[in-house]
C-alpha cells in the first residue's frame, strides 16, 4: 500500500513540475540555511569540549567585588598555595600567554603565541602528547633544562612533521630548549597557542600581586561544584589573613570551563541567528503549504472521484502527507549542497585567529542527520494543512466546484490567506533584524579612529632573549629601527611603542597629581604609553595646545609628557594642564613628570569599543621598553609596498628579531568590527531570503486566487468594469493581506530586537527608520507581487469566461 502511494506520488510531483521545482527551491533554501546555522551552533554548543570527561573541569578566578573584578587572573604564589590546601581537585594547573620567539638555524626567525604551563596540566585536561612525552614535575622547577612541546600546526610547518625532531635543541627566546613532545592535531590550549614551556622557570620570582594566570582545576569524582567553592573561599580567606598587602579583600570564584571558551554574548548571537533561521524555515513552510493547499484545491474533483470510487478519507490524507514527506526529503540534497556553501561563506569570513581552537564547525554526520530530519519533519508540518482540508472533503460541493471553476470555499481561502499574513508578518521581523545590523556595520564602517587610517602600516617586533634583557639594549635597538625606516624612500614618518593605535597594548597605573593628595588606593587610572617621537606626525593629528617632545627629548626619560584630552578633563577640569606635573604611584617621589602637550583623543581599541576615552598619558620611550614592540608607519603612497623593504631593514638592525602582525592600519580598522560585517551578511541573506519567499507566498495565493474567479472577473468586465478596476482589486487584496502582515510584524519586531540590543553599533533594537523602512519596502514587493497577476486577470475574456460559466 504504502509503495504504491510513493509510486502515485512521484507520478502526481513529476505531472506537475512547475509546482514541484518552486517548492523544492523554497525548501531548499530554507533548510538550507538551517543546516549551515546548526552546523556553527553544534561546533560550538552542543559538541563537548576536547577534553576527558569535560563537564569536571572549572575555571578558578581571582575575584575583587568591591573593584568590579569577578573573573580575575590568579598569581603563582597563590595558585602553589591553592595547590597545596585544596583537597576538592585532582589536578590544580596554571597557565598564561606568552610570546615565543623561534629562532633555529635554517629558518627564518618566527614569534608564536605560547603558553607557560604547570607540569600537570595536560594531564588535568586529559590531554597528552601524540610524540614524544609531557612534562614531568622535574621540568617545572626553577633551574631545570629548558624544555619544549610543539603543537602539530607547528611541527609540520616549521619541521616538515619530522620524527626526529624529538630531542632537537630549539633556540626560543634565544635560550635553548629541547623539543620533547608534540601535542595532538588541533590542540591549542588554551586557545590558539602553538608551543608550551614549563611555568616555574620563569614565573618564580613573581610577586604575589601579578595576577595573569588562568587556573583550570578537575574535580574529583563525587565533588560538587559548591563544595570546591566553598573550600576556595575559605582558603582565599586565609590567604588575606596571611598576605594583607597583596590578598586583603581578594577572593576566588569558579565557573564551568566551557564559559571560558564560549562567553554569554556568543551564546546569544548564535541563538539568534538559530531563531532567525528557524523562522526562515517556517515562511518556506507556510509557502509551500499554500502552494500545496492550492493544488490540492484543483485536485479536488479527483480526490472527489477516488472518495466515489471507495478511497477513505484516510487514504487520501495518507497520500498528500506521502506527497509532502517525499517533497521534503527531496529537498534535502540541494539543502545540504546550500548548507556546504555556506559554512565555506563562513568559514571564510572568521579570521581564524578571532576562534579558539575548541570551537570548529563543518557538516559532519550530525549535522547532514539533522538536515534529514528536519527535511522529513518539515513534508510533515507543510502537508498537515492540504491533508486537512483533503479530510474534510464534501464530494457534493467538490464535485460542483470542480465543474464551474468558479471560486473556492471561504474556509480554504481564508487558511491560505493567513498563512500569507504569516510569511509577511516573519518576513518583516528578518527585514527589521537584518536593517539594524547592517545599519551597525554602515555605522562602524563610517566610525572616525581621530586619524586617517589608509596611509598607515602596522607590524610587531619580538626583542627576546639574554641580548634584550636590560632597558637600554631594547631602546637603542628600537631608535635604530625607527632611524633606519625613517629614511627609506617612500616613508613620511614612523613611531615605535609599547601599544599600536586600534590594536589595544600599552601600559598603565594609577595617578598622583602634584599638589592634589590623594588617600592611597584612590588615585585615577590612566594608560601609560611609551613612545619613540614622531607619534602624531605619523598619524597625521595635530595636537590641541602645547607640543609635543623632541629627538633629544624623546631619547631619554626627559620627564615629558603628551596627554590626551580625557585626561586633561579627569585630573585639570577647568585648568590648563600644560606645565602640569604627575607622576604614577609606586615610583620614586620625586619623578615628577611635566605635561607638555594636550592631543585630541584617539581610539585605542577596536572601532567598536565605543567606551569613553580612556585618560592616557604619552612618554619617551625609555619609560616603557617592552620585548614585544609595535611599528607604525606612514607611507606617501600605498602602504603595503613599504613591507619588504621596512623587513629588510629590520633584519640589517638584528637579524635574529622576529617580524609578526605585518597590516595596514586599514586592515586593523575593519578586522575591529568583522563580527558586525558577519552578522549584517547573514541577517541580510535570511532577510532577502524571506523577503522571496513571502513575494512568492503573495503572488501564489492571488494568481490561485484569480485562476478561481475566473467567471467572476469575466462577469465583471462583460457587466462594464473597467481593466483599472479589475487591476485595483486584485492588488487591493494583495495589499490588504500584506498590510496586515506587517502589522503583525511590527508587533513581533518590536518584542525580538531588544534581545540583540546589546549587539548593535549605535542604532536603537526599535529604530524608527529600520522599521518604517522595511514596512514600505515589504508593501512595495508585496504590491508588485500583487500586481503581476492582477495584470493576467485583465486579459480574462468574459466570452470565453462566460462560456466557461
């Protein structure tokens, strides 16, 4: 029985190709997107961690309520006493982020993100090494061999993934260490880190204050979450007990790891693209329930003479629905097809840097199986309505209507017109999402940094080792570096500093005013940036009052500072600050520092960091040398043509430094705000997506409705009706529906975007503009949606439709 409705079926779809090819396409495309939109959120919600037995490993913090500070870094003093006195874990384990510098012979010198590690932390994460072995509890203890684990990424890139390079003496940092393991393909912890060292080494001598650890601990079997809590604060307690300068007031807080990798902010994107998404599958739904509902009114005599011929009520709803689920399924290959482009969209459009290597996406079996069952699950839901109408079949009345042509029930009409009303009502919410995300971008496209960006190129130096370890070394290395670029043709100016402008850095502390005592404790945080001279010539940005310091000034700790205009407002209000003096406390009383200058505010962050300006204070770049150094650059013409020769020059300073980070200042502008790129293609993809179908479900639901009046009209034009009334009436229903769609939608719009408020860039969730916009924009489709068959209804010739009649 069941075969021979599968036969019919096939026979019934391929008849009426028309039909068919336009529901697959409306299918197809909302699976489509579906599939690639479960495929991200599977990658990064639902598939566990890469871990053994995640869900026992947590994250412990450093917490300071009364400063705001909830998910702190922990010292290496602290985490050897949490080490010590914990009983809640099995493995307590550190890390942090550090810059390698790679320099063996044969290969061009090569920083790469690492990490410090405690000796048992991949063990606590139940990672280990696929060659070669972990580190032991002898290799992280002050003194011990350098030693080395490389990740796979980096093993075969630099190595060729040679074997032997186990016991291969690498120079990192200028310090030979001996390779011992390489870690499994994709690891990267704790995000995209290429190498690891021991921790102790060199975090011995660090005071307790310097809190920049992240510290993942495993309960033990049969622990609770609380109890660990409960444990970790009393032993922060003691620790403020016993260590008041440095732990007084400090707790800990715990918090699952998998926070760690995917914040709250992550989760509520992707749940709002999976809503969005979802509705895009319910408008292609309801179109293809109104196609379906309409070709299941012009089968009518047929189910009519089947029903006459003995066929159940139940059989002809068992075929529609056999007819709907082979619909669907049909439309899962080209789903999945629109589902693989789509993850290749992405995937291309994440700079893979921004993703922790945790979190990886594709269409792998679990998601090709969920496409197929909402394929199947979605023949269900659009072939309930045509299958219902089927069961209420009235052979009497279906058997007159069939022989006139002229109308349909009221019933049936008024189904097909709300699932109409539906597609609009959900189209416009899409609209409305995808407007005020690309209003963010066009907002964050048009954002002013304070300077010119375009002539501007960026890069990074790596000054490692025993050769850089005093402050003068790394400042005559830089002021050759900067005197060198300085000269090559094509190059207006350069600075070098501890920060590079778009791409965050610098130092910082807290300010003591001269002549304003302050209690301890109390003083104004201000950023703290050194920099080489020539700072706002190569920004192109003229200072507001006062100068800036000279060569000579520039070449030692002269006591000169250039401060920003926030920071004149905080410490000066009302007063001119130039001849000013403050200094950062914890320095000796008497290093006064004199504000010589007062520059306009520029951003230090991303674009989108749209905060107030932060007080930042600008000195000689002797106040702050830093191994890890950024390079700016202005160029006459094309930035991007300086790199070989800015390189070359860098390299005739010191060969061994490592070069890394080479952008344009453009480049660091708009990888600020890619994220709102993505999101405005995406809602604009499900916007145009939706804005067709619902086109589609308009211009379905009139040209059905005018097939049916076909006598109607003709009666009308015979009786004197005018083209242009004919014309106006049928868009007058067209319009009607969609008006009462975007009514609907307005509504349905006005509840969903506060949800993303928090993801846009200087527009309101409830933006006037956005949703008056898109509500004329969708009347405007919806009205030439009308008008096409409105115009087929002029060419009704009532002779013919009276014959008909």
């Amino acid at each position: 029985m069941l075969s021979q409705d599968i036969r019919y079926a096939f026979r019934s779809l391929v008849k009426d190709r028309g039909v068919t090819a336009v529901v697959l396409v409306c299918l197809a495309l909302g699976i489509g997107i579906n599939a690639t939109l479960f495929a991200v959120v599977d990658g990064v919600l639902i598939q566990p961690l890469p871990f053994d037995d995640p869900d026992r490993l947590i994250i412990i913090n450093e917490t300071l309520e009364s400063a705001g500070i909830r998910e702190g870094g922990v010292s290496y003093l602290n985490l050897r006493d949490w080490q010590a006195q914990a009983t809640s874990f099995s493995g307590l384990s550190g890390t942090a982020r550090r810059s390698l510098a790679l320099s063996d012979g044969g290969s061009e010198p090569e920083r790469i993100a690492g990490a410090l590690v405690s000796w048992d932390l991949f063990h606590t994460l139940g990672v280990q090494p696929v060659l070669g072995r972990s580190f032991t509890a002898d290799d992280d203890k002050p003194g011990a061999p350098p030693v080395l684990i490389l990740s796979d990424v980096l093993w075969r890139r630099r190595y060729n993934g040679d074997p032997a390079v186990i016991g291969r003496v690498v120079p990192v940092n200028t310090q030979p260490h001996i390779v011992i393991g390489v870690m499994p393909p994709q690891f990267g912890f704790p995000n995209i880190e290429k190498a690891w060292v021991p921790l102790a080494p060199l975090l011995e001598r660090a005071p307790r204050d310097a809190r920049g650890l992240l510290v993942v601990g495993r309960l033990k079997p049969g622990v609770d979450v609380s109890v660990a809590r409960s444990e970790m604060t009393a032993i922060a307690t003691r620790l403020a007990t016993a260590y008041p300068a440095t732990n007084e007031r400090w707790s800990a807080g715990i918090q699952p790891l998998s926070a760690e990798f995917i914040p709250e902010e992550v989760r509520l994107i992707l749940l709002t693209m999976m809503g969005a998404v979802t509705l895009v599958l319910l408008i292609a739904c309801a179109n293809v329930a109104n196609l379906l509902l309409a070709r299941a009114s012009a089968r009518q005599r047929e189910f009519s003479l089947r029903a006459a011929l003995g066929a159940g009520r139940a059989r002809i709803v068992r075929q529609l629905m056999t007819e709907s689920v082979i619909l669907g399924l049909s439309a899962a290959p080209i789903g999945i097809a629109v589902a693989y482009v789509g993850v290749w969209l992405l995937n291309n459009a994440v700079p893979v840097d921004m993703v922790p290597y945790t979190v990886h996406w594709e269409l792998n079996t679990r998601a090709i199986a969920y496409t197929a069952a909402i394929s199947a699950l979605t023949g269900i839901v659009f072939g309930l309505a045509p299958a219902v109408q089927a069961g209420r079949l009235n052979m009497v009345e279906s058997l007159r209507d069939g022989s006139r042509g002229s109308g349909t029930s009221g019933r049936k009409a008024r189904l097909r017109n709300s699932l109409v009303i539906a597609e609009v009502a959900v189209a416009l919410v899409l609209l409305v999402g995808a407007s005020l995300f690309v209003r963010s971008f066009v907002n964050l496209q048009g954002a002013d940094p304070g300077f010119n960006t375009a002539p501007l190129l960026t890069m990074r130096f790596y000054m490692a080792g025993e050769t850089y370890a005093g402050e003068p070394a790394k400042t005559q290395r830089v002021e050759d570096i900067v005197r060198r670029i300085e000269g090559l043709p094509g190059v207006e100016a350069a600075f070098a500093s501890n920060f590079i402008p778009l791409d965050a850095g610098g130092g910082g502390g807290n300010a003591i005013v001269e002549g304003k005592p302050i209690p301890a404790g109390q003083e104004t945080p201000i950023g703290f940036h050194a920099v080489t001279p020539h700072l706002y010539r190569t920004l192109g940005v003229g200072l507001l009052k006062g100068r800036t310091f000279t060569d000579a000034e520039g070449a030692t700790r002269s006591g000169m500072a250039v401060i920003n205009n926030a920071m004149a407002d905080k410490l000066w209000p009302s007063e001119d600050p130039i001849g000013k003096r403050f200094r950062l406390a914890g320095t000796p009383v008497d290093e006064w520092i004199t504000v010589i200058g007062v520059a306009p505010d520029l951003r230090e962050g991303t674009v989108g960091d749209d905060g107030p300006p932060f007080p930042i204070a600008f000195v000689p770049y002797h106040y702050g040398p830093t191994p890890n150094t950024g390079l700016t650059v202005r160029a006459a013409s094309n930035p991007s043509s300086l790199t070989a020769a800015i390189r070359n020059e860098i390299r005739g300073s010191d060969p061994n430094l490592a070069i890394f980070n080479v952008r344009t200042m453009e480049d660091l502008r708009t990888r600020g705000f890619w994220q709102f790129r993505l999101f405005g293609v995406m809602f604009g993809i499900f916007g145009a997506v939706a804005l067709f179908l619902a086109a589609i479900g308009v211009y379905g639901v009139l040209s059905f409705s005018v097939s049916q009046r076909t006598q109607e009209i003709g009666v009308r034009v015979a009786l004197g009706a005018q083209r242009r009334d004919v014309v106006r009436m049928v868009v007058r229903q067209g319009l009607m529906l969609a008006g009462i769609g975007v009514g609907l939608g307005m509504l349905g719009a006005l509840g969903v975007t506060p949800v993303v408020g928090s993801l846009l860039y200087k527009v309101a969730p409830t933006d006037p503009a956005s949703f008056i916009g898109v509500a004329l924009f969708l009347g405007a489709v919806a009205a030439v949606a009308s008008y096409i068959p409105a115009r087929r209804a002029t060419t009704v010739d009532p002779i013919v439709a009276l014959r008909s009649e």
